[in-house]
C-alpha cells in the first residue's frame, strides 16, 4: 500500500471515529434536556418549598445522568435522566397538591371566621 493510500485510509478511519462518537450522545442530550425541563417546573411550582426530598433526587438523578453523559455511557446517562425527569414531575406534582391543601384550608378558616362573626351579629333571641 501505498504513502498516499495510507494517509486517505488513516483520514477516512479517524472521520469515522469522529462522527461515531458525535453522533453517540444526542439522544442522552434530548433525554437530559427533558429532565431539565421538568425540573425547571418543578422548581416553578415551589417544589423547594413544598417537596424538597423529591426535589433533590431530581437534581442528584440529573447530575448523575449529565455525569454518565460525559463519560459516554449513554445507556446509563438515558436511564437516570428518564428517572430524574419523573423524580421532577413528582416534585412538581406534590408541591401543586400541598399548595392546593394550604389554600382549602385557608378557605376553611375564612368560612369558619364568617360563621362565627354571623353568629355574633345574630340577636339573642
């Protein structure tokens, strides 16, 4: 073989290698932006206040995924980011529930306060 072939086959091994491992990591990456969306509402919702332990897994399962991600280890990186994105709908959805339980009970006191102003308005009869 010749110098010239030698150096064409070397080019054209070390492009594919490239792309090869350009193209391993999208699909971690979409699964890893999908996490971080869910998370970002979660954290909108007040999942901080309101769930902070489903929270945290969250955030631990998305560093770990992103960690997988950049060692390449894209099975591993795909299946903590699907985790950390349900970790953060959990989050997002107890924080909605709690706020929700805080305002019934609010209403509650409000109606039990008018209850009582009435009856103290009412004359004695």
């Amino acid at each position: 073989m010749s110098t010239s072939a030698k150096r064409t086959t070397f080019a054209v091994l070390a492009l594919l290698a490239s792309a090869l491992a350009f193209a391993a990591k999208p699909v971690a990456i979409d699964k890893l932006a999908v996490a971080r969306a869910s998370l970002d509402r979660a954290e909108q919702a007040q999942a901080g206040q309101f769930a902070q332990i489903e929270l945290k897994q969250a955030r631990d399962k998305l560093s770990a995924a992103q960690t997988a991600s950049d060692k390449r280890k894209k099975d591993v990186a795909v299946r903590l980011a699907e985790e950390a994105d349900l970790e953060a709908q959990l989050a997002e959805s107890t924080a909605r529930a709690k706020q929700q339980e805080q305002l019934v009970a609010q209403m509650d006191a409000s109606l039990n306060d008018l209850r009582n102003e009435s009856q103290r308005r009412q004359p004695l009869q």
